[in-house]
C-alpha cells in the first residue's frame, strides 16, 4: 500500500514537472516571437507596423507569464 502512494506521488512530480518546463519554453518561444515582431523597418505601412508593435508586445507579455509564473509557484511552494 505504501510503495502505491509513493509511486503516485512520483508520478504527479514527474508530470508537473514536465508542464512546468513545457510552458517556460513555450514562454521563452512567446517572448522570442515578441521581440521578431516588435522589430519593424522603417518602410513599413503605419497601420501594419501598429499591429505588429502591439502583437510583438502582447507576445512578450504573454509569454513573460509563461516563462515565469511556473518558476514562481515552484520558489513560493518550496517544492
């Protein structure tokens, strides 16, 4: 009885752990994403280069509570 509660709790660490890390590099992609679309010539359309500045910043935002609040969790958790 006692190795099947140990071997559930292996396995809820080792999943949580697991999306923790997917979503920092989907945070990271997200960010990176960001910064591609924050970067826009000077000939650009107005209107275009608006939408893509503002993209590339929600982008980033997006993606800094990807990369981050599961970095949080796991200092404020102490786990």
């Amino acid at each position: 009885m006692n190795t099947e509660f140990g071997e559930l709790a292996q396995t809820r660490y080792r999943s949580r752990t697991r999306r923790r890390r997917v979503y920092v590099v989907v945070g990271v992609l997200l960010i990176a994403l960001g910064y591609y679309l924050m970067a826009v010539s000077p000939q650009a359309v107005s209107d275009w280069a608006l939408l893509r500045a503002m993209g590339g910043l929600a982008c980033i935002v997006i993606g800094f509570g990807f990369a981050i609040l599961p970095l949080l969790s796991t200092w404020t958790n102490d786990q």
